[in-house]
C-alpha cells in the first residue's frame, strides 16, 4: 500500500517596503513573486509585512518599531523564517538576526537556496556553491557565538588565528577551488560547443516559469524536466531539431528572474554561454502572467549584462489558452488599462512594430498555432543557413514550397 506523501512547509513571513522607486503596486507584485519563490523552496508565507520608507534604514532596513511588529507575530505565531524583498547588507542580517532571534533570509539567500534544491548535475552543483561561497564570505562575521579573538594574558601571546579568520581562510580557498573547477568544466563544454559543427544554434530565453522547457518538449521530442515552479531548469538541454527537413540545434536555458542575484550571473556566465553563441533566440513570454512586460524588460536587461540583446530574436508569446483578462464594468465604468485588453488588442499595441515575422502566439502544452511557430522558426533558421551557406539554398525551399512536396 502507498503511502500519502505529506509536505513539511515551513512557516514564513515576508517583508517588504514601499520606497520612492517602488511604489505600493510594485511591491505586491514582487511579494507575490517571492511568496512564489518561497513556495518553491519549501516555505509557507502566512503573513506580509511592508512599511513606507524613502530608503531602507542602514542598521535593520525596516525600522524600529514595524521590526518589533515582526518580532511580535513570530513569537506568537511560532514562525521559524523571516524573508525579505531585498538583498541584505552583512551588518543588516546581524543586526536583524539579533532582534528577531529566528533565521532571517534575504531574496538572493532564498533564490540560491532553490538553486541548490534544483542543481542535479555536478556542473550546477559546483556553480551554485560558488555563488554561496561568495555570497556567504562577506556575512561570516556574526554567524557564529563563538568568534570571539583568544584570550591575552602569560602564555597567550603571539602569533594566532581567530576562528573567522580561519573560516574567511576556508572560504576563499573553497572559491579558488571552484573557480577551477568551472575553469575546467568550461573547457569541455567549449569543445563540446565546438564539435556541433556549423549548425544554426537556437536558444530558449525567458523569465522562470514561462513554460520553455514544455516548449523544448513539444518541439524536440525531448524529456526534460517541467514543473509548474520557479527554476525548474537549470543544467541547459541541447536537442538537435528537424523542422521538414532543415536540421539546427535548440537549447533550453535557465529562466531569469528580477533582482537576479549577481553572484549568479557570475557564476552561470557557462550556462549563459549557449546564450551568447547562439545564432537565433526564442524569446519566451508567460502572457498570462499580469506583469509580463516587466519579465520582458528584466530578461532583455539580461540579455544585454551578457552583450546578447543583438541577436535575432523571435518573440513566442506563450500559454495563450491561459490568458485572462478584465472585463469593463457597464454599471461603474472605469479606465481601460492593459489589464483589460484582450488578445487581439495587444497584437495591435507596441507587439505588431515588433514586426509580423519576429512574434508568435501559441500554446505550448495544447500545442496551439504550432503550424505557424514551427513555419516562422523553419524560415528564420533558414534565412541563417544560407546566408552561412549560399550553395545550400536549393537543399531548404521556402515553408510552403516544402510543405507542397510532402
């Protein structure tokens, strides 16, 4: 007989605040995307906490009094973890920690977190413990009650190493260690890179979450891992694909986030590089999701970190059967926003200067439009190959023409 699997949640509160470049509206989305975050990782947010500030306070970057509210609840409540929006300075997380008397997180520690839930292969593995290590060297001060320097006094003199010297030591030739590691796993996957030949390389860009690993499966044929969570994905898949008979190479990349931590741009910067090397990018977007055009913006920003944004790009806006949108009230009108538009309302906004060939609306799980997606990726990729390689032209007909001689 089976056993019913029973999931330990831990409880959390989040917390977040309302500043001069963030406004109410704003904060709730990114709460709600760190609720999602915290889901992710094994948590259950059981209450949100936001204060209005011009800037973060420097010593517990909420004040005095809305941290004891927290204080308050958490004893009450029985709350083992304290998240909140923004990264922490070390001094911040000390003084926080020392207040609240309870694991205090920040959105970079929660997101490393669930990148070491998710790393499967050696390769991520050793990337994400570098972007710990590096995000742990500078808060290693207060972690412990017993870095106390050694005594003075007959016999205690001379030369000596305190104890967070010593873990500072560990660290940061754990770091070197890695950064070797990576040195040498780089290597390999450049010459696996290099031995694909001169096929036209396709890559699935995107924010986490927007459905390209489904995508990747309904296209290659693939196995790859989906789950409706943020980061499922994070070890890049590369297939190589057939669309009639035109060979290239898709590869599925880890989602981005907002506020990614920059430890680990640094450290996937290898993972990126099926990114920078490829030759077309599939821009994948959730246009579901009621804040899409700020994951559109957060990915390009991404895309140009990594000098990427000048690649041809094709916009597939994705899960089309799960879009929603508001309908206007006859008795109390109000304004139209884009919450309101429907489908047909955005084709016509700031989507069609994108241009006809370069934005495609499908779903990828119903495979809806995929006719269309298949021909525009087909025509693209073919537009790569013969400008690669002109005596090739008669090999690859026009979509149409090739879809008349099946």
């Amino acid at each position: 007989m089976l056993e019913k699997e029973s999931h330990n949640f831990e409880k959390t509160v989040i917390v977040g605040i309302v500043t001069q470049l963030q406004n109410e509206d704003k904060l709730n989305e990114y709460l709600d995307e760190l609720e999602f975050l915290t889901f992710t990782a094994g948590g259950e947010v059981i209450k949100r906490f936001s204060q209005k500030m011009d800037k973060p306070n420097p010593k517990t970057f909420v004040g005095t009094g809305k941290l004891e509210e927290i204080n308050v609840y958490i004893k009450e409540n029985e709350v083992s973890t304290v998240i909140f929006d923004d990264e922490l300075s070390p001094a911040q997380q000390k003084n926080i920690t020392r207040e609240l008397d309870c694991k205090v997180l920040d959105r970079t520690n929660l997101i490393l977190d669930i990148f070491a839930q998710r790393a499967e292969t050696s390769y991520a593995r050793t990337q994400v413990e570098l972007a710990q290590c590096q995000y742990l060297l500078p808060r290693l001060t207060g972690m412990w009650t017993h870095l106390e320097r050694q005594r003075g006094g007959i016999g205690m003199r001379g030369p000596g190493e305190t104890e967070i010297e010593t873990d500072r030591r560990i660290v940061r030739d754990r770091i070197a260690l890695l950064k070797d590691k990576i040195k040498t796993i780089d290597k390999q996957m450049a010459v696996q890179r290099s031995n694909r030949g001169a096929m036209v390389r396709v890559a699935l860009v995107g924010y986490t979450n927007v459905g390209k690993s489904t995508l990747m499966n309904a296209v290659g044929k693939s196995d790859v891992f989906v789950e409706n969570k943020l980061f499922a994905t994070l070890d890049t898949t590369v297939r190589k694909v057939v669309i009639k008979n035109l060979p290239f190479l898709l590869s599925d990349t880890v989602g981005f986030i907002r506020k990614l931590p920059t430890q680990l741009v640094e450290s996937f910067k290898s993972t990126l590089d099926e990114v920078r090397e490829a030759d077309l990018l599939l821009h994948v977007v959730d246009i579901s999701h009621p804040d899409f055009e700020d994951h559109i913006e957060s990915v390009n920003q991404i895309l140009k970190d990594i000098k990427s944004d000048d690649k041809p790009t094709i916009m597939v806006f994705n899960k089309i059967d799960a879009y929603k949108h508001l309908h206007l009230s006859e008795e109390f009108p109000e304004e139209k926003t884009t919450k309101h538009y429907t489908l047909d309302e955005w084709k016509n906004t700031w989507m069609s200067k994108v241009g006809e060939n370069k934005t495609l609306f499908i779903s990828a799980t119903n495979k809806q439009n995929f006719e269309e997606f298949r021909e525009k990726v087909y025509e693209a990729v073919r537009e790569i190959h013969i400008t690669r390689f002109p005596y090739n032209k008669f090999l690859y007909p026009d979509y149409k023409d090739a879809v008349d001689n099946e």
